[in-house]
C-alpha cells in the first residue's frame, strides 16, 4: 500500500504519495504547475522559475499528528518569506502551498517576459506552433503587451545542423537542458552541453560524429519550443493539420508504441501519408521514448522502389500480371504439390498474416512452418517463465537484478537497453554475459557482474551464476555466438536458473527473449519454429512460401541450401525486389505495417495493434487477405472481411490468444506522469495513448500450471583449424535491410560499411591494420570487408555484422581472413 501524507493546494487537503514531486503531486489532481525545465522524466534543476509558488508547512500536533488551527478553524501555516520552485520540492505531510496569488501571478509574468527578450517572433513557420508550451504558457500567463521590439532582440543561428537528423534554431533556444539532461541522465551519453555563458550560451555537441547517438530524436519531442527539430518533418506540416494515427514499431521485439501523424499530401497525389513518427506513452512498454530507426524508419512504406504489383515468371521472366493470374497459378501449383507445401515467415508479419498463412498451408496438406531468421529458438521456455503480466522494468530497485546474456541490447532492442540503463541507475543489481564488451558494460556498479566467459562458455557462467538475497530477477537473453541449437541450450539454461531461485511466475521476475524481429513471438505462439525452419531447408518442399523471409539475400547458410532448389516453386511475398524476390517464380506486393490494421506479440508477450495509417501503395494487399484468398482457391472459405475477424477467429483456436479480440486489445486507462494530454504540465509533444495498451499472455507458471527444469545438452562451436579464426556474426542497428535501409536518405550515411572486427593480437598475427581490406572465407564462400581492429574483441574471434551488404552465415564458422594485397599504380 503506498504510504500518502496530507498535502494543502490553495486551502484545500488532499492525500498523495509520500516523497512525490511537488508538481507531479499538484498535477495528480488538477492543478496545473507551469513548467518548462522540468520534465517528470528527468530529476528537478529549477532552472526556469516558471512553477514559483508560495510555499508553508501547516503546523502539526508532534503527539497526535492533528493539523494545528486558530480559533476561527483555519489551519496555521508557516509561510516562507519568499516564492519557492516547485518542481525542486518533495511533498512531506502538512506541506502547503498557494498557485494563484498576486505573488505568484507576477512572477509567472516576469519569467514569460524575460524568456521572451531573446525568443524570436518565429510563431507563425515555426514547427512546434500549435502545440508548443511557450506560446501556450504565454496566452495564459503572459503580458498582454510586450515592452521589447524586435531589433533588440538577440540573432544566433537559425538552422545549425547538430547532426544528419537534427537542427538547432539558437534563437528559440530558452536553456531549459532539457536536451542535455536527457542524454547525460537517460541516456547515459553526454553528448550534447552547454557553450559559452550569458546570453550568448548555446547548445553544442560534443561527440564525433556529431550528436551520435541513437536516441536524438527524443530531444526534439521534450524541448518546450521549437528550438529542436528532425530533419525529416522541419516545414513538413503544421500539427493542427495532422491526424494522429497509434502503431507499433516494427524493427524489433520491444513493440515501442508510437504513433503516425499523417494527412493528405500533394506531392503524393492527394493520398494519405506519414508526415512524422511520434512516440506514443505507454508506461510498461517504451514510457514516452523510441529510438531514432523508430522514429525515422518509416519512408520504406512510401519508397519508389516498392513492388507495385504482382509477378508471375514467364518465360524465365518475372513480368506483371494481374492478381487473379498469379494467385490461380499458384493454386495451381500448389494442388499439384499434393501436400509437399511449406512457409518461412519473418518478423515483420502480423499476426493475422502468420494464422491465415498457416491455415493455407495446413489446407493444401503441409505442416512444416518456419520462421526467419532461425538462429533463435526457446519458445517452450518462455511459455514456461517468461516475465510476469504486468512486469515493468519501473517497478524495479534495489535488490532486484538484471541478466543481460549474449545480447548488445543497444543494437538489438534500444528502448530495453534505455530501460535496463536507468534501472540500473535505481540501485538495480545489472550482470552482463557476454564474451565482448558492449556499451551497457558502463553501467553495472560491481564490475564483479561483467561475466566475460569465452564464445561457448554462457551456459558455464550461468551455471555458475548466485542470485541469492534478490528479490526480482529479469533476465534477457540473446543468441551472439550461439547456433539454433546453443541458442536453445542457453534458453533451457535461463529458464532452469530462474526455477532453481524461484523467480519465475509472478510480475517483474522470469525470461525475456531478445528476439530478431517485431513479431517473433507472435510466430512461436501461432506454431511458427526456428526448427521447421532448418527441417525445410535440409529438405525442400515442391511448393514454398517465404514471407517477409530474404533467405538468398539475407545470410550465406540460407542462401546454399535455397539456391540448389530448382525444383520448389517459389512463392515470395515481399515489400521489395530483394535477391529471393528476384529469383521467385511468383512475387506477392505486400502492404507495410503503416498500410494496414494488425497486431504484434512482442518479446515480452504483449499483444498489441497497430492501425492503418495511410493509402495503401496501389495494388498491394495485406498478407493475410492474399493468404486467405489462395486458401479459397484450394477450396476453404471466403476470406474474412477485416483483420478484426482474422484476430476474432484466433482468439477461439489459440487459447493463449482467447482475450486478445480487437475490442480488448483497443482498451486504455489513465498512465501517470501525465506526459500525453492536452495540458501544459508536460511541454513536449509525445501522445496520449488512445489505440490501446494491449494484452500480455500468462505463462504456464502463472495459470498454476508446473514447470521444472530440464537437461541441457552442450553444444561445440565449429572446430577450428590452425590459422582459423571464429566468425561470430553481431547485429547492427543500422543495416541494409530493405525496410531500413530504402527508409530515409537521411539515415544512409549512418549505416555502416560491411566489416570485420578483429582482436588486435591476431591482426597483429595476419598483419592486418585498422582499414585495410580482408577477405574473409568459409565454407559457402568468401567476402571482402574493411578490417576494424579492437582491444574489446576475444582473441580468435572475428566479428561481423549481418545485413550490411555482406552475404556471410548468421550463426559462428570457422574462417580464414588474409589481407587483399592492392596492386600499386605506377
């Protein structure tokens, strides 16, 4: 029960939570604060003076506790003699305050008046007009009249380029540090700061390249003016033109909600578009953040390059065909097929589109469902332990623990690495596995919980691991290093440790799966492996279907075993012409996540949806229409009518999925801190969160059911030979992936170039510098990468990023890397 003390605004008592923020105390029950510098978020630096109020402490009996009063009744306040910040005050029992005096009235007057000497007049081509707290704080607390004329004021730059993505207009700018404070405290990166002093002191950015990091967007959603802008939406719209669409972010497991300001657009021919991706709050989930592949990967939906339409191979030729030809070809193969049918879907496919996919599959007479990439298993473990409903990374403190196990969450999952950090921030006990140091490394307090076991020792250094004298225990496992088949053996290794102590089947305790896409999860429950995914490939169907699933393109393991299937009629249902699309015999236009209604089951096993934001690129159809349509063909029903029927028909055959209809799905409730609504405690511009919260799945442990541990076999990485080197493949946040890397011209120069990273004893070895070009070589082939050398890679490891452009396998290989002699020019 949370322990509450009496707390008097303008004479009248309320009970609020011992310890909270003044303002947040006064906002939870209507009293509007003004502020600018402070952000519920971050911690209180007074700065602005804007929340000034008139602050006392009602005297109370020491022996009874009673409020102390006068003989007319009225309480007895001890006032202090002059105007006191709000937002710098933790509310005791009996504190007092007045917001509506004269005192206080004018000194909200002056601080608007003194801001507004150096604020430019840019209101009406200013992006953050119409929802910007300084114009709004100016209307209702402000002068009628302004005592300054324009040439007075000061003129500093207008469109300072902090970063690619990123511009400072230094005129606007009122040094609230919002900005500054959120990368030093949340983020953990320092790279933005003051320069200079008076009124001349500026925002500058400290890193090279400039603003690196990958959150900067976050800066431009809590600055109080328009000081702060992305280069994607700058003189984009104005934001009373916009349509606030809620979605869910598609590029990893997290599922951040967020939300998709779209309107008509000439340049579009008058059709809908996304304008901007906002963050939208949802406290258990993403809190009011998104990393910035979030925020600016969504220019893939409307890219020049999507395929359009569909295509049928003719003649050795995909050309165009009608929807009808190419889904009746298909039938017909497929019935010729007679049951020897299959499906590989990726992350990206919602959940309709995977359950109206299996149906199809099923119907023609095949069982074998994959999903891709399948390097990552442990369905069954987290069904069994995976974190409670209504787990919040929030909610943890001081003798709590995080286990970060073979997984660079800032590349992997951002917004759980934002999390983890300021968690750890809170006195939560963080331990990283990992055989290379990654940036969440800075963060752990008893640099005894940096575990460094080498490529293959996870499973040890779990084993090995005491979680004794803690009370909640999260732990977050990945697959760097690892085989599907290590993958699963540490999976069962997590899970049997979280049994062992007793952390298992209840909020805030059990195991994430850090998996590579959006809607991994929602495949595991829907009957999608990672184990019918190596089934298919070591023995091909006569028909298969590859959703979402670039196996030629994507890794060098997938691309041998498909290319020799000359006898599989291809079937591929994608965004773009990727290197499967192009060697498919039918290609399916697939709509984005942006075009139409869905769900995702993210890594922690919420359900949420995602709605239709703009116009559907011209002949392009959801996956689980088309899906449904050939199932039609092969004699099942009529397709259903909307997405909403496809989920309703889920909820009665997949009985972790029974809750999870559209209605339910769209339900909301009251989040505090209060940083979404139309008010002006909050002065920044995330939103309020009206699509939806979603719905976790109880696992095995939480319906009451047993669970226990499980043998675990070991599994060797590939045997090496003199010379040889272990390729480890990692993850890059940033990669080549069509639905990233065709997003935004914006982010190409953050992508970057294929490499190998070398431990600097064996480039040493290899007499290999820092940029020279290797080639690196296994058994399906060979690449040539720009060598990167670092102390921080184990020694006999080469590190490559998957994804960059670079056709190499997804799980460890033994290679040789030599130098490429370059012919000098005479």
């Amino acid at each position: 029960m949370v322990d509450t003390v009496r707390l008097f605004i303008d004479d009248i008592e309320y009970r609020v939570p011992k310890g909270m923020n003044l303002v947040d105390a006064a906002k939870l029950h209507g009293n509007d604060i003004p502020v600018f510098c402070y952000h519920p978020k971050l911690a209180p630096v007074g700065m602005c003076r804007m929340c000034l109020v008139e602050l006392g402490q009602v005297e109370i009996d020491r022996a009874s506790g009673a409020l102390l009063a006068d003989e007319n009744g009225k309480l007895k306040v001890r006032w202090q003699p002059k105007l006191a910040t709000a937002c710098t005050q933790t509310v005791t029992d009996g504190m007092a305050i007045r917001t509506t005096t004269e005192a206080v009235k004018a000194a909200r007057d002056d601080i608007i008046e003194f801001i507004l000497t150096s604020h430019p007049l840019d209101c009406p081509i200013c992006d953050k007009g119409g929802e910007c707290p300084l114009q709004n704080l100016t209307m209702r607390y402000g002068s009628g009249e302004s005592r300054f004329i324009f040439d007075e004021k000061m003129h500093l730059d207008k469109h300072y380029p902090l970063g690619d993505l990123i511009f400072l207009d230094r005129e606007r700018c009122i040094q609230c540090a919002r900005c500054t404070r959120f990368q030093e405290e949340y983020v953990g990166d320092a790279v933005l700061a003051f320069h200079e002093r008076g009124r001349r002191l500026q925002i500058v950015t400290t890193s090279n390249p400039p603003f690196d990091t990958y959150f900067s967007g976050n800066t431009t959603d809590i600055c109080p003016v328009g000081a702060l802008t992305t280069a994607d939406f700058r003189f984009g719209a104005r934001p009373w033109e916009l349509t606030e669409v809620p979605s869910i972010c598609p590029h990893c497991p997290v599922g951040c909600n967020i939300s998709a300001s779209t309107r008509l657009d000439r340049e579009a021919g008058g059709k809908i578009v996304i304008k901007r991706i906002m963050p939208r709050q949802h406290e258990g989930v993403n809190e009011i953040w998104i990393c910035d592949k979030g925020r600016f990967g969504h220019h893939h939906s409307r890219h020049v390059e999507r395929i359009s339409r569909p295509l049928v191979r003719h003649n050795g030729r995909l050309v165009p065909a009608t929807w009808e030809k190419a889904l009746s070809v298909i039938a017909e193969h497929v019935q010729a097929a007679q049951g020897s049918v299959a499906a590989i879907a990726g992350g990206m496919l919602s959940n309709e589109d995977l359950w109206e996919l299996r149906q199809m599959v099923e119907r023609a007479g095949g069982s074998r469902l994959g999903v891709y990439p399948y390097r990552l298993t442990g369905a069954a473990q987290v069904a069994a332990v995976g974190v409670g409903v209504g787990t919040n990374f929030k909610d943890l403190g001081k003798g709590d623990a995080i286990v970060v196990i073979a997984t660079d969450l800032e590349e992997e999952a951002p917004i759980w690495y934002l999390r983890t950090k300021v968690a750890a921030d809170r006195g939560v006990r963080l331990i990283t596995i990992n055989a290379r140091y990654t940036e969440l490394d800075r963060f752990v307090r008893n640099k005894g919980d940096i575990i460094r076991p080498p490529y293959g020792g996870e499973l040890a250094a779990l084993s090995a691991l005491s979680l004794d004298g803690l009370n909640n225990v999260i732990m977050l496992v990945g697959g760097e290093g690892m085989s599907r088949a290590g993958h699963a053996a540490l999976m069962q290794a997590a899970a049997n440790k979280l049994i062992e102590t007793g952390h298992y089947g209840r909020p805030n305790n059990g195991l994430i799966g850090v998996w590579a896409g959006a809607n991994t999860q929602g495949a595991f429950d829907l009957g999608f492996s990672a184990e019918a995914t190596e089934a298919i490939l070591a023995e091909l169907p006569k028909v298969l279907f590859l959703a979402d699933a670039d196996l030629l393109g994507g890794d060098a393991l997938s691309a041998a075993a498909l290319s020799g299937a000359k006898e599989t009629f291809l079937v591929v249902s994608e965004l773009f012409m990727t290197a499967t699309a192009q060697q498919a015999d039918v290609v399916l236009p697939r709509q984005s996540f942006a075009e139409r209604d869905g769900t995702f089951t993210s890594g922690e096993r919420r359900v949420q949806r995602f709605y239709a934001a703009q116009t559907p690129l011209d002949h392009t159809r959801p996956d689980w229409r088309v899906f449904a349509e050939i199932g039609r063909l092969l004699g099942g029903p009529k397709p259903k009518l909307s997405a909403a029927a496809v989920m309703q028909s889920i909820t009665q055959q997949v009985p972790l999925y029974a809750q999870m209809s559209y209605p339910n799905l769209a339900k909301v409730e009251k989040q505090f801190p209060d940083v979404g609504g139309a008010d002006l405690y909050y002065g920044g511009t995330a939103y309020d969160n009206k699509g939806g919260l979603g719905i976790q799945w109880a696992t095995a442990s939480e319906r009451g059911e047993a669970v226990s541990t499980a043998p675990i076999s070991a599994v060797e990485l590939p045997a090496r030979a003199e010379g040889e080197l272990l390729l480890v493949p990692i993850t890059e946040l940033y990669d080549r992936k069509p639905a990233f890397a065709a997003s935004s011209a914006l982010m190409h120069s953050h992508i970057p170039a294929p490499y190998a990273l070398l431990n600097w004893e064996d480039a040493k070895l290899l007499n290999i510098a820092e940029g020279d070009q290797v080639q690196v070589r296994f058994a399906q082939g060979a690449v040539e990468l720009k060598a990167r050398v670092a102390v921080s890679v184990p020694k006999g490891a080469a590190l490559v990023a998957r994804h960059l452009g670079a056709l190499v396998p997804d799980v460890p290989v033994s290679v040789t890397v030599e130098k490429v002699q370059v012919a000098e020019h005479v």
